[in-house]
C-alpha cells in the first residue's frame, strides 16, 4: 500500500509540477502578447496620424491650386470683359 501511495505521490508531483512549467510559459506568453499588442497599437497611431498630416497637407496644397485656377479665371473674364466694351 505505500509503494502504491508513493508511486501516485510521485505521479501528482510529476504532474504538478509539469503544469507549474506550463502556467509559468502561458504567463510569459500573455506577457509578450500584451507587450506586441502595445508596439502595434503604438505603430498603427504613428501611421494614422502620418496619414492625418499627409491629407492635410495634400488638402491645402489642393486649396492653393484651386484658388490659383480660380484667380486665372476671374482674370481671364476681366480681360475678356474689358475687350467686350471696348
């Protein structure tokens, strides 16, 4: 009977101490998880606002072209206008 016991004892260490090792690994790969999930949360606000900046910008150089194109216009009707009464 304590051979028995003893044998089961060893078995419930043995396994013990097989999910402690598996517990320990599940927690330094919940960690890493966390820790990438942070990076990719950081990188993907970094894009958003390069891209935020970037509209921007193509938005006002757009603006600047589309007053320049309409100065050319009012411009050209004044010419045209000032030849029709003349």
């Amino acid at each position: 009977m304590e051979s028995i016991s003893g044998i089961i004892r060893d078995d419930v260490e043995e396994a013990h101490t097989s999910f402690s090792g598996l517990l320990d690994g599940l927690k330094t790969a919940s960690s890493k998880i966390e820790e990438r999930i942070g990076e990719f949360t950081s990188l993907v606000d970094l894009v958003h606002r390069e891209i935020e900046s970037a509209v921007l910008g193509l938005t006002g150089v757009l603006k600047f072209f589309g007053r320049k194109s309409q100065d050319k216009q009012n411009r050209s009707l004044d010419s045209s206008a000032s030849s029709d009464t003349a």
